[in-house]
C-alpha cells in the first residue's frame, strides 16, 4: 500500500503547488480517496497540525502529517498502520531521519490526544471544522443566515452520489443495471441509475456496456436543467458552452430529430466530446470553436443583427463557466480557487456571454442560463442585469435549484428566458 500512498502523496504535492486537478491523475481507488479527502478537509487537517507542532514543518512534511491524520481519523485505516507508512513515506521521499522522526511523533501524539479543539467563534469555527475558507462561511452567513450557511459547509464534506445515465437510444436502465449487476439501485427519470458506494466508477469504465455506448456518466441535476428547454422535435438547439458533453449528448440521446450545434472556446475540449459523440453513436450534432467572452460572436453562417439572420436557434443552452461553488464537494479544489474577487470577475464573463448568446436566439425562442453555483452575483444578478438591459426578454417560471429538490443532486441554478418579439 505503500506505493498508493506515494502517488496520493505526490498528487496532493501537485495540487498545493501548481494547483492541479486531482481527479484527473489517475490514481486508484485508495489512493483517490485518500488524496481526496486531505483535500477536501485540508484546512481542518491543518488545524490539527499546528495544534501539535511548535515550528511550521516543510510543506512535504505537511502533507505526510494530513495524510495521516485522515487515515487514522476519516478512514478506516488502523491508527499503527497509519503512522508506520506515513513514516516509512517520508523516508521513501527522502525527507531525511529528522523528518520521519518528526512524523512519528507527532502522529503519536495525534493518537494519544485525540482530536484538538476548535474556535469559539461561530464563523471561525464553521470554517476551519468543515475546511471552508473564512472569508466565503462569512459570505454564506450573510446570503443564508448562520444555519443555512452551516448546512452549507458541512455538505462540502460529503462524498457525492455519482450517477450513471442511460443511453434510452441503446438499451433501458432496468436491463442496463442488470448487466452491470446494480439491481435494486435508485433509477430517476427512467435514465439514471445510482452507483452503490462499493461500485467503483473506474470498474464501470472497463465494461463492455460503456465502452458500446449505453451509459455515461452524469448527475440527474443535468435533467432538471435540459427540462427547462421545453425540447420539440425538429427544433434548432445551441449548446453554447458545450464541452465536455454532457448535457449536449442528454439532448441528443433524447431525440435524433434535434439539430445540435455545439460550441466551446477550447478546441481540445470539443475533441473529446467528438469521442464521446462517437461512443454513444450519436449523429444529430454539430460542433465548433467558438469563444463568446472574446466577442459577439453567433455560429458560422449566422448574423448578429437577429431581425435578418438566416439562421437562428430555437433553443440556447447556456452552461456558463463558474466559480464551481455549488459543487464543491464534487470539485474539492475549486474552494481554494475562489477569492471575492474571482466571483465578481466570473460574473461579468458570464453576463458577456449571455448578451452575446442571446443574439442567436430566434423570436419566441426559449434560452435557459445555467451555472453549477447557487451563489446571487453569478446567478439572480446576472439574470436582473440582462433583464433590465433587454426588455425583450422575460422569465419563464421559477428559477431551477435541483440541489434544493434532492441532496443527491449538484448544486446547480437554471432560469429560463423567453425573447418576445
């Protein structure tokens, strides 16, 4: 086992220098849920160590310690087993004697004290138990109210439900969870099925049924948003922020009839959604790069002025790009990442590329704006802010929180317009 704790410990190094993304290493299932997890309560295990150590220890030292500490506290990992190769972890990384000894003792002392104390204050508390930066438990607290904002905190803690959904063009979720031996397990919509906690995602990628094409990966929320569109068949449809896929291959696999266009600004992302499209053996899409943030753009043979375009969609799906917020326990790095800043600066992009969107959509066609947070700057403002600019345009119903409706589902916003011409 040592060497999985080698390689979670060299993701982990990664992700606090350069920031990179943890699920995209490869690790196995151990190795994935132990990096994972120091991640996702990294503040708190940070806590703990300083509790126990008088001088800062180097930032590899660190790791070794928070690692651990959650096998020993979070996993189900005997408290010797846990200190023995977190020692024999820093000598393998070459950390030299002093630092094994270090690690030593200080787990030692973990075992024997138990865990420390935490901050009176309620914020402060609410931030370091549930590894959540202060700044944005304030900002939770002043949105929701101190109980909402906790119930907030401790859901980044969980480990989400992952989901498979159902290619309805190649077989049914019933037969499907047959043949991947996952009977009795939830089924929504008559297309996603929920993955046991003992089913391993990285188990259902090698079977034959995924690699034909009857089932991919997705989390029902992406339904509740695609809903909204009010799908007919024949229609014109614009997944403006497309890639990596997901909802663009719900839409198609829902009915052949539409005609998919489907952009993205990064020209690497849309070739692996032509794999997947290829996978599913779907044939009713179209893709292309295309950055909206850069300028008003609309699909090639389209014109911006919307009276006199030859070609106008139906329907725009505008998945905007986010702070992540309401996925965080999906995301766990993405917490990290935010500053106040970042979610003003993510707004404006996404108001731009609702303005510039907007232009492709044809008179009484329906355009439904979606982000995976929940957080007013990127969702409600965004959507006031358009509205008062392009009276035009006018709310179709409530605004859409799946996340509300089911704890399973992610934590996303969608709000439906309609341009009444």
């Amino acid at each position: 086992m040592l060497t999985e704790r080698e390689e979670a410990f060299r993701v982990l190094l990664l992700w606090l220098k350069d920031g990179s993304f943890i699920k995209e290493s490869g690790l196995s299932p151990f190795a994935m849920e132990l990096a994972l997890g120091v991640c996702r309560r990294h503040l708190y295990l940070e806590y703990f160590v300083k509790s126990l150590t008088k001088k800062k220890p180097s930032l590899e030292a660190r790791v070794i310690l928070e690692m651990g500490i959650f096998q020993m506290f979070f996993m189900d990992v005997p408290d010797y087993a846990a200190i023995n190769a977190s020692v024999e972890l820093a000598k393998s990384a070459n950390l030299g004697e002093s630092t094994a000894r270090l690690v030593n003792a200080v787990l030692r002392t973990a075992r024997r004290q138990g865990e420390p104390a935490l901050p009176p204050q309620r914020v402060r508390r609410v931030s370091i138990e549930n590894s959540v930066p202060e700044w944005l438990v304030r900002r939770w607290f002043d949105v929701y109210g101190g109980d909402r904002a906790e119930v907030l905190a401790k859901a980044t803690l969980d480990r989400p439900t992952e989901w498979i959904r159902v290619n309805l063009q190649k077989t049914s979720a019933p037969v499907l969870a047959e043949k991947l031996g996952i009977t009795g397990s939830s089924i929504l919509y008559d297309r996603y099925i929920e993955i046991p906690r003992d089913v391993g995602v990285k188990l259902l990628l090698a079977t034959p049924e995924f690699v034909k094409g009857e089932f991919s990966f997705q989390n029902p929320s992406a339904f509740e948003v695609v809903k909204l569109l009010d799908l007919k068949p024949g229609l014109k449809v614009w997944d403006a922020c497309a890639a990596p896929g997901g909802k663009t291959a719900l839409m198609a696999e829902m009915d052949s009839s539409l005609e998919i266009f489907a952009s993205d600004s990064s020209a690497s992302r849309l070739e692996k959604m032509q794999d997947l499209m290829n996978r599913l053996g779907l044939t009713n899409i179209k893709t292309e790069v295309l950055d909206l943030a850069a300028v008003a753009h609309t699909p090639e043979g389209a014109e911006g002025d919307r009276p006199h375009s030859p070609y106008l969609f139906d329907r725009i799906l505008l998945d905007v790009p986010c702070s992540n917020m309401g996925v965080i326990a999906r995301r766990p790095e993405s917490v990290y990442r935010m500053t106040p800043e970042s979610i003003n600066e993510i707004a404006e992009l996404q108001f731009q590329i609702l303005e510039n969107a907007s232009t492709a959509l044809a008179p009484n066609g329906r355009l439904v704006y979606a982000t995976c947070s929940p957080d007013p700057v990127e969702t409600t403002r965004v959507i006031a802010r358009f509205l008062k600019a392009h009276p035009e345009f006018e709310k179709v119903g409530p605004s859409v929180l799946p996340g509300q409706k089911d704890s399973r589902f992610d934590g996303f916003f969608a709000q439906a317009l309609e341009y009444k011409k």
